[in-house]
C-alpha cells in the first residue's frame, strides 16, 4: 500500500490534481489484459497498448513509452 501511495502522489503531483489509487490500479489491470492477450508477441502488445493508452487520452509519444516499459521483458 505505501508504494501505492507513493505513485498516487507522485502522479498527483505531475498532473496537479489528486488522483486516487483505483485509478491507477485500473490502468494497470487493463494493461495487464491486453499484454496477456498478445502474448508472447511483443510488437502486437505494444501497437494494442498504444491504441488503448491513446483511446483514453495518453499523447502518442506518452503512450510509445509507456507500451515500451510495460512491455520491455516480453
């Protein structure tokens, strides 16, 4: 939980507004799905993570970086 807690507010603190942990929970649970459902074909999970993040509002650069951490060990 304090690890948690600590990414709520460093996250809070980048966007200027509180953000809660449910939040951030959910966008990783829904990561989490679609890289299981590309698995073990890291280029697909990485275009699908790219097209979610961007459906959601992440800027394409953002949303690059993002698929490209969460998918670096595939």
């Amino acid at each position: 939980m304090s690890a948690w807690a600590e990414v709520a507010s460093q996250v809070s603190g980048e966007l200027g507004k509180s953000i809660s942990l449910l939040r951030i929970d959910s966008i990783v649970w829904q990561s989490g799905q679609i890289i299981g459902d590309h698995e073990p074909n890291q280029h697909a999970a990485r275009t699908a993570l790219v097209e979610h993040f961007e459906e959601v509002g992440i800027q394409t650069d953002q949303a690059e970086q993002l698929a490209e951490t969460l998918t670096f060990n595939m």
